[in-house]
C-alpha cells in the first residue's frame, strides 16, 4: 500500500485537497501542541498526485509492500 | 545513484504544477536526453544502471544535472523487488558548502550473509570546477579508502572535483573490523557548493534483532536549511512505532521529544514484540555530530535549542507484520516546520510493490 502523511498548520485542515478531493478535517490529528495537524492517507491509485493547501504541506510519500518499501519528502523550501 | 546490491531499475520522477520542459544530462556517459512535464504530471525518466557508483574513494562522472524551465521536483527511484529506495533531489538553490551527515549503519554479515559486504555510505557531487572537498570522518565512520588507505581516524583529508564528477566513500564492512560502523555525523565541507548524499546500501532498522534489511539514501540538507523544529506522524499501519534519529550539528544542542515514545520491546516468546511506551517528553542533549535513536508512536515535536536533522525510518516489517512481511526500513529526512511546498505533486507506486516472485527475501 501507498501512502501520503501530510501536514499543514491547524488553519489549512479544512481546505487540503489531495487530487482535488477534500481531506476530511476531522482525520488531523494534532501533533502535539505545535499548532500543526497531520493526517495519513491511503492511496488506491499510483502515479502523480497532487496535494494543495491554503498553506504549505510537509508531505511523506511511502509505500510498503512484501519485504520492501521507499518513502520521500514531497520538497524543501528555504 | 549510491551503490546497490542486486539489479535495480533507475529512474527519475520529474513534477511541476505548472508544466515545464527541460534536459537531464550525465556527462560522463555522453547522455542527453530532453523532457517535458505537464501542469501537475510526474515525468518517469529511465536511468542506466551504468550511472550507478560502484568504485569508491575516487573520483567519478555520474553526476546527473537537470535544468528546467519552470520550477520543477526530482525525484529519484531505485526499484528492485525487495530492495527499492528513494530521495528527493534538491534543486541547486538549496546546496551548500557545510553538512553534518545523517546516514544509518549497515546490517551486519554476522547477522545477514549475502555474500557481499554492506556498507554505511556517502557520496558528494560537485556543482563547480575546482571545488576543494574536507572530509572529516565521525568517530564512528571508520571509512575505508582504496590502495591500502584508511581514514578511520576522525582526521580530516580533501578530495578535489570538477563540476559533475562524483566521489562515494563507505565505511568499513564489520566483517573486516569487527564493529558497526556508520558515517553519521561525519563533516563534510566544500569551498563550493556540493550534494551530498547518503545512507546504507543495506541496512536493518532500528538494529539487526528486528529483520529484513533495505537500502537507505537520503541527499542531505546543508547544515544552514537546519532549523529547531520537526514533526511527524507515524507511517501508516506501523502500529508498534517509528524509529528516528535525531543530529546535532553543534555541541550541547538540548532537544525536548514529546509524544507517546517506546519504552521497552520485547519479543520473548513470541514473533510478535510486546511493546511498551509512554507519552511523555525526553529530553536529550546532543554534541556535534552526536546523533540520538528513539522509536515514537503517533504524532512527535522534536524541539531544539540549536539546529538539528530528525531522520524518519520504517522500522523492519517483522516489527508489525511477521505473518505478511508487510514492510521493510525506509528513511525520509524531515525538513524543518514551515520549510514547506506549497503544492506538492508527488509520485506513488503500484500497490503490488513489490511483485512476490521466487527469490531470496532482504
């Protein structure tokens, strides 16, 4: 299976989109008291994604399957 | 591309959210090849095996340069069933001039013999002529140089290279110093700007006790783009936790954990570990170069009073799933909070990864 963790201040946790779909806000958890909110989501299809946001999103892409996996960082800004 | 064991299938995944066109190039092996990216697609570009570092401690010509024209995200793939990996290649804007490394050691022959050594590992491109590269080792990196010439002293030595030209040095195989080794927290400093990468070809998370291996690479954050916070949630389906790993670029930098941390496992009796944590905040100072391991459950802040690099690794897919081999150790460097994309188009695989033929399972 294939997976994003996305993510984004409290603000953005009702306007993320994956692939143009909505995440439902309700999902986030907050990770800790830092103000941001994170969420798994599972992805059934593989290729290009799209995540969006109202603000910046830390994505982890990753996959596991039978004796493997990969997983990268969506990117860096300075 | 890192050295790897067995017979990967290369590549690059090239994204853009507005559409781009470009050229990859691999000088040293005479290729050019020109691409074109659509508003919000990944471009899936084959790499020849040849472009893989296989010679270590001299200079090479794998670099790979990718020029666009419009911002774009590279990606890079090494798929071989039962032993894939994969980065986030930074854009030139983003290199430079001072890393601390963040890598993992490598498992052991004693533990997993496959008949070739493994290696903790790193690798530097030069994006300019002349640049004049220190190496100076970790205490732990014990690297092992050609011709006789070791460096497993922490003394530092240069290496010069012109643009593009690659240079890959590993650390010792336990099987010949009879230790763990790894080239985390080793320094590496350039006069002008380099990527850097690194890692383990093969390498067990958090330690040989929980199987399988898998390979690790990462390019690495230059110590500037380092900053105080990380967050992470864990991987999906990994109940029992992550591991991670946290570096300090300088000494006496003080790092508060919080979240619900793994106090003890234990698998006596049992191939299920019995796993016990706590929410809690630790607290752990680190010196330079200095790296601490924890394994956290759920939601984690880590918080430091200098800059750090938090490391995110799959524990080995024994550690959850012993019945379905579901899983094996991956490794994703955490940017600092806030250092975010404000559109992500990223790449996923099949969900068959890996296909489940005959062979021998790492």
């Amino acid at each position: 299976m294939n997976y994003l963790n996305i993510i984004v201040p409290q603000s953005a946790t009702t306007n993320t989109l994956v692939d143009g779909l909505p995440i439902t806000a309700t999902n986030f958890v907050a990770i800790g008291t830092s103000g941001y909110y994170g969420v798994q989501v599972a992805m059934t299809n593989s290729g290009a994604h799209k995540v969006t946001s109202s603000r910046p999103a830390g994505v982890e892409v990753y996959g596991f399957g039978i004796y493997d996996a990969y997983g990268y960082f969506g990117g860096v800004v300075k | 591309m890192l050295t790897s064991d067995g017979d990967p299938e290369l590549s690059l995944r090239i994204s853009s959210p507005v559409g781009a066109s470009g050229t990859l190039t691999i000088p040293g092996l005479g290729i050019t090849n020109a691409f074109m990216v659509a508003a919000g697609a990944v471009t899936n570009i084959s790499i020849t095996s040849d472009a893989m570092m296989v010679d270590y401690d001299t200079n090479e010509t794998y670099g790979i340069h990718i020029t666009a024209s419009r911002s774009v995200s590279v990606y890079a793939l090494e798929f071989d069933r039962w032993a894939s990996a994969a980065f986030t290649g930074y854009p030139t804007t983003l290199l430079g001039t001072n890393y601390c490394v963040m890598a993992h050691a490598s498992a052991t022959s004693e533990s997993y013999d496959f008949g070739f050594n493994m290696y903790s590992q790193l690798a530097v491109v030069a994006t300019a002529d002349n640049a004049t590269v220190t190496i100076i080792p970790s205490a732990t990196a014990n690297l092992d140089g050609q011709y006789g010439t070791n460096y497993c002293s922490t003394n530092a030595y240069t290496e010069t290279l012109q643009q593009g030209q690659t240079y890959q040095i590993n650390s010792l195989d336990d099987a010949d110093d009879g230790g763990i080794n790894d080239v985390t927290g080793t320094l590496v400093k350039s006069d002008k700007p380099i990527a850097v990468f690194a890692g383990a070809d093969l390498a067990c998370v958090p330690d040989d006790n929980t199987p399988y291996a898998n390979p690790l690479v990462q390019e690495q954050l230059p110590v500037d783009l380092w900053g105080t916070q990380a967050l992470a949630l864990s991987f999906a389906g990994r109940t029992n936790g992550d591991s991670y790993r946290v570096l300090a670029a300088y000494s006496n930098t003080v790092v508060a954990i919080t979240g619900d941390i793994v106090t003890n496992v234990s698998f006596e009796g049992s191939m299920y570990p019995t796993v016990t944590s706590c929410n809690e905040t630790v607290m752990v100072t680190n010196q330079a170069g200095q790296c601490y391991d924890l394994i956290v459950i759920g939601p984690v802040v880590f918080q430091a009073s200098q800059p750090i690099q938090v490391a995110h690794f799959a524990i080995g897919g024994e550690y959850d799933h012993p019945s379905s081999h579901e899983g094996d150790p991956c490794e994703i460097l955490l940017p600092p909070t806030g250092h975010y994309l404000e559109t992500n188009i990223v790449f996923t695989l099949t969900n068959d990864l890996p296909d489940k033929s005959t062979g021998t399972s790492i």
